[in-house]
C-alpha cells in the first residue's frame, strides 16, 4: 500500500493577489470598446441618413482621428524632454 499525500495549498504570490482586480479592468476595457464601437456605428448610421453622403461619413471619421495622430509626436516630445524614455 503506497502512502498518498494530500496535495498541499497553492501559497498566493504577491502577482495573484490582482487578479480580480485585472480581470475587471480587462472586463470593463471590453465592454468600453463594444461600447465605442457601438457608438460608431449609430453615429455613422445616423449621418448617412440624414445626408445621404458617405463622403460626410468618412470626414467625420477622419477628423475624430486626427487629435491622436497630432497629438502623439507632441506627446513624445514632451516626456523626452522631461526624462523620459528614448529610443
């Protein structure tokens, strides 16, 4: 008769003592982006329809996306000039 050992508790880190904490915040980023998705799509919908025009469309679009890509260098250049990382 082989003697058996009760498998021993997992001793909980310092890494999964967040894990609720990461499982919500990555619950909540999804439902953030369905939900700006979401958003996009009515809006887009919405002013296809009253204009008729997909060229208004896209101009909106385009025009919500452009603070992120002008924004970004200057954002860069701020944190290098304040210590921050470089490449």
């Amino acid at each position: 008769m082989s003697a058996t050992t009760d498998p021993q508790p997992e001793v909980l880190g310092a890494e999964d003592r967040y894990a609720g904490v990461r499982r919500r915040y990555l619950g909540g980023l999804f439902i953030s982006s369905v939900g700006s998705g979401m958003v996009g799509l009515t809006s887009s919908y919405l002013i296809y329809q009253q204009t008729g025009r997909v060229s208004y469309v896209a101009l909106i679009m385009v025009m919500s996306n452009l603070p992120q890509l002008f924004l970004a260098p200057v954002a860069t250049k701020l944190a290098q000039r304040w210590g921050g990382p470089t490449m």
